[in-house]
C-alpha cells in the first residue's frame, strides 16, 4: 500500500507540473542559464551584476545558487531566520551576507512549524505530518523593508523559496509595488488555484514566465 501511494504521489506530481507547463507555456529564451545545485539551482536570463543586488530568500542547507551569484560578481544577502539554516550558513558559506529573518506580508514575529521529515524546512502554516508541538516564532519582515534595510540601488534577483508563504508575499510585492529585474520563486503550496492565480497575478504586474523547471519558476519584467 505505501508503494502505491507514493506511486500515486509521483504521477499526481508529474500531472501537475505537465498541466501548469502546457497552460502557461514559458518562454524559455535561448540566453537561460542555470545555476547551482540540482536541488538548490535556478535559471536566469542573463549574467549582469550591475543590475543591482541578489536577495537569496531561503537558504535550508543548500546556498549554491547563492554563492554562484556571489561568484559572478553580485552583492548577495541570503535571508533565513532558521536555526539549521543559520549554522549552516555561518559554518560553510561565511562570505554570503546572512540576515537572520523571514519574509511575510508583515513586519514583526510569526510561529513557524518546522517538518517531520526535514529539520532545516520550517513553514509558516503547519505542513503535512508537521513534528507536533514543534513550533517557534522568528523575526519577520516584508520583502520591501528588507529591500530598504540593505540601502541597495535597485534588486537584480529576487529568489523566494519560503515553503508555502509565496502566495502571500508575492501578492504583498505587488501591493508594495517592488519590481525586481528577476524573480525566482519555488511554489511549495502547490495547490493549482494558489499556482495558477499568483502566476497570472505576477503576468498581471507586468512580468513574463521564463522557465517552469518542476516548481522553480522564473519571471522577469516584459
């Protein structure tokens, strides 16, 4: 029975990220390129650290996208109120600028609950099969009041992968009238009405789809 639900799981997955595709068709230009890890990397148009800084939403314990930026010249902030996350940027990756907060459609404090089956992955709704009492409140800001926090000219990158607070935050970077050059956003809320209304809201804005590769979604101003 467990093969068979995980077997339901995959196709159910697959079926999902085959639909969105095929309704949204991104562009998918000849100039993408990826970055980072399997796990941890994303496509982007174009290479030009002077578009302005890259904020990295999300580190979990995979920074590779992060330090590839860093790599190509960006200024880096990778953002995480995590504890796991936070050891872990300090211990491996000391040359990124950490900003111990979350990103939320508010400034102020917000319980996370973290997984049971991953200790780094905290959510701000409890996640299927969350560890029970296993809750704590971090620090939170708005993807605006970082922005001016860090006294940047302009964002080149904006990457969320915020384990089900996208919807949210991306609907508040419309409210707040926040244009990055690039937006990376991973949909863990994967609930097809939540997907398809904050992917037409961002076309909406103003912003074409690039790349689709499984959640990992690419945008950028038309």
């Amino acid at each position: 029975m467990k093969r068979l639900s995980s077997l339901r799981r995959k196709v159910s997955y697959k079926l999902k990220v085959f639909f969105l595709d095929g309704l949204f068709r991104p562009i998918r230009p000849m100039d993408m390129v990826r970055f980072g890890t399997y796990y941890g990397g994303w496509w982007i148009r174009r290479v030009d650290p002077g578009q302005g800084a890259a904020i990295c939403v999300g580190a979990g314990l995979d920074v590779s996208f992060d330090l590839e930026l860093l790599r190509l010249g960006y200024r880096v902030y990778t953002v995480d109120p995590t504890p796991d996350s936070i050891k872990f940027v300090r211990e491996t990756a000391p040359q990124l600028n950490l900003m111990p907060v979350g990103v939320w459609t508010e400034p102020g404090e917000l319980e996370f609950h973290r997984s049971a089956l991953y200790s780094d992955s905290w959510s701000a709704a409890p996640p299927a099969g969350a560890d029970g009492p296993v809750a704590q409140s971090f620090s939170v800001t708005t993807v605006k009041k970082l922005f001016e926090s860090i006294d940047e000219e302009s964002i080149a990158i904006l990457k969320l992968d915020i384990e089900g607070a996208e919807h949210q935050v991306l609907r508040s970077i419309v409210r707040d009238q926040i244009r990055p050059d690039c937006i990376c956003v991973e949909f863990d809320d994967q609930r097809l009405r939540k997907v398809i209304a904050s992917v037409r809201l961002l076309k909406k804005y103003g912003y074409d789809l690039l790349e689709i590769e499984n959640w990992n979604y690419t945008f950028v101003p038309r």
